[in-house]
C-alpha cells in the first residue's frame, strides 16, 4: 500500500503540468488492502 501512495506521489510530481487545473479520478485495485483484511479476520 506505501508503493502504490509512493507511485501516487511519483506521478502527481511528474504529470502535475498536465493535472494542474483540471478534475480527475485516480482509481487503484486495493489488492493490498483486502490481503490485509484477510490477515487480520484470520488472527
């Protein structure tokens, strides 16, 4: 999950010309999130 906010972070810096100014979504998978999930309902 750090990875993907880090990427996040990343491409805000690179593109942010581009993104300036303009309403986008930025949608990710949360494959991260539901290992987590399954971790913790098994403990």
């Amino acid at each position: 999950m750090e990875q993907e906010c880090y990427a996040f972070i990343c491409a805000l810096d690179k593109w942010h010309n581009y993104l300036s100014g303009i309403t986008f979504i930025w949608e990710t998978d949360h494959k991260a999130l539901t290992q987590l999930n399954k971790k913790a309902q098994v403990n």
